[in-house]
C-alpha cells in the first residue's frame, strides 16, 4: 500500500498525509494519530528524512586542467 491509498482508505486527502508523516501543522492531532497508527498498520513507511545540521560550511573549487578558475566567493570583513 502506498500514501496515495492510504489516503484513500481514511477518507483525507495525500496532503493530510503528507502532513502527518512530515510533522508540519495543518492537521488535527486526532487526524495526524489516525494517519500514523493506520500506517503503522499496513506498513506504510515514512520516507521521509529530516536533513542532517552541520556546523561545517563546505567550500569547492573547480578546476580545470590544473588550474582554479575564479576567487574565493567568500571576503574578509
């Protein structure tokens, strides 16, 4: 079963699904646990994944044919 037919199944809309499985507002509470249990019981997973925080900013230089084309995007204050 996927999203689309779980939504189907609960009478709500993919977007309410959608919603619950994001954790964003939009939804009741009682619709959201509705939503989830439901899953849960059909197997429904969440693909869903929050990104990863980082406290490290990565910096790329491009190069071509070993030399750097441009300067650094980033100046001293």
């Amino acid at each position: 079963m996927n999203k689309k037919e779980l939504a189907t199944l609960l009478d709500v809309s993919p977007s309410a699904v959608s919603i619950a499985f994001n954790g964003r507002k939009g939804i009741s509470d009682k619709t959201r646990d509705r939503i989830l249990k439901a899953a849960e019981f059909y197997g429904v997973e969440c693909s869903h994944q929050k990104p990863s925080v980082s406290n490290y900013i990565s910096f790329v230089i491009f190069k071509e044919h070993g030399q750097v084309f441009g300067d650094t995007p980033f100046f001293p204050l």
